[in-house]
C-alpha cells in the first residue's frame, strides 16, 4: 500500500514538472535582451594599404626630349634665369636675392662642389625656397665622351643630389655647353633635358666685369623665352642681380624656374636626338 502511494506521489510530481515546461516562455525572440545584445556586429573595415605610384613626367616634357633647348618659344614675357657652378657660399644670398623680388630661378650643381661640408644644405636651401635644382655634371664635364662616359658624368650626380635632397633633378647642361649628339642621347637615357642658354651675363670670361657691364648685357637683349647664363661663383654676378631683377619686372618680365617657362612654350628648332 505505502508503496502505491509513493509511485502515485511520484507520479504527481513528474506531471507537475511537465506543466511547467509546458508553459514556460519560449526563448529564443520573446524575451526581453540586454543593450549589448541587441547591438548589431560591426565587422572592422579591412586596412587598405596606399597605392604608391611611380612620379610621372609632366606632359609638356614630351616636346623636349632629345633638343638641345636653348631658348623656349613663347609669347609671354618670362624669362629663366640659371646659375650655374654651384652650390657655393654665395648659392643662399642669390636666393634670397631672387626671393626679395617674387623671382625664381634654376640653379645647376656639380657634384664636386656639392660634396663639400655644408653645401648640401645649400642645395636643400634652393628647393625649400621654391626654385629648382639642376645638373651640371658630377666633375663639372663636357658631354662629349663616348656614350656610356656621358651616361655616368650624369647619374653620379643624380645618385648624389637624389641623396641629398630626396628629390630628382629635370635638367642637365654641360662645361660650357659643350654637347655632342652623343651627349644628347644620354640625357634621353637618364630621362633629363638638356638646357643651352641664349642669354649670357658675361661673367665666365676671365677677369672682372663690372656690375654695369653685365647689367647691359642682359637688359639690352633679354626677349620672351630667353634663357639666361650666370654663375654664382662671381661676387660682380651676385651685385649686379638686384638691378637686372628689378629692371626685367619693371618691363613686366617674370622670372620663373626652367621648367616653369619651357611648360608655357615649346623649343625653337635645335639638334635633336630620337
């Protein structure tokens, strides 16, 4: 009997249970979900790593390549003023020259000058000032060696200004301008233009020339497009600047880097190399 009565207790209690679950809420969407848990997943957004891109030559580059550029052909009153033989001591005070009036200009480094201590912070000085940086060659040579000679007269200059200042020069121009054909398709090897000049101060002939003199010589025949030759190994040079500056604004020139002006125009007739 007592055993009747604790089967059927049991019994009870099995039927109990199953009643409850049987009512119980479903879970699974009706109950209720913390703050944290109904905020959706974000997946974190993939790093996407920067596309470096090679410097690209400017269009206008493609109307210079193998010519022997000596003056660009334009119709506006611009001219490039270059200085050539540098860096020196006297490289900071033509740009700050040049910076007194607005002007730009080109400056030509040779390598051997440009290893000595302090001058390559002189040709940094040149680029931060906004004007641009050219190559004279690594030992101030002519470009009339055989082809592989030229070739290494520039890149050991480009490999030393590249380190120098982080960045890649445009322009090369030889000794005092003495370039063969040969020369020229080296440039075209290294990817640089080459830059003659129609307008010299006339400050690399021996002997003092006075600042009068070299004032003349650019005033009297600067035309639109002229390139103009100076060095900034002469003190004559550097006193006669501030005079052919004002007197080139005053007649509404603008004086720009080399690059500047030949994107402006295109090269008079010269040799040329494919």
């Amino acid at each position: 009997m007592a055993m009747k009565r604790a089967a059927l207790a049991l019994l009870l209690v099995v039927g109990a249970m199953f009643l409850l679950a049987w009512g119980a809420p479903a879970y699974g969407g009706s109950h209720p979900i913390s703050a944290a848990e109904a905020t959706p997943t974000v997946e974190p957004t993939p790093t996407v790593e920067p596309t470096r891109t090679v410097p690209v030559n400017p269009a206008w580059m493609k109307r210079y390549w193998g010519h022997r550029v000596h003056r660009v052909r334009t119709t506006r009153r611009v001219v490039a003023l270059t200085f050539d033989d540098g860096p020196n001591s006297r490289t900071k005070q033509a740009v700050r020259i040049l910076d007194s009036y607005g002007a730009k200009g080109t400056f030509f480094a040779t390598g051997d000058m440009s290893r000595h201590r302090g001058m390559a912070a002189a040709n940094r000085y040149v680029l931060k000032r906004g004007h641009e940086l050219a190559n004279h060659t690594m030992h101030h040579q002519r470009l009339d060696k055989s082809y592989a000679a030229n070739v290494k007269a520039i890149m050991d200059l480009e490999k030393l200004l590249i380190a120098q200042t982080g960045k890649k020069t445009r322009w090369v121009r030889a000794m005092g301008g003495d370039v063969t054909l040969t020369g020229l398709r080296a440039t075209r090897k290294t990817g640089h233009l080459y830059a003659q000049w129609s307008l010299a101060v006339g400050d690399s002939v021996l002997g003092y020339t006075p600042p009068s003199r070299l004032y003349h010589n650019i005033v009297d025949h600067v035309r639109p497009g002229s390139i103009i030759l100076m060095h900034v190994t002469h003190p004559e040079t550097l006193a006669a600047l501030p005079s052919i500056v004002r007197e080139l604004k005053r007649r509404g020139y603008k004086m720009v880097t080399l690059s500047q002006m030949a994107a402006m125009g295109k090269p008079y007739p010269s040799w040329y190399v494919r």
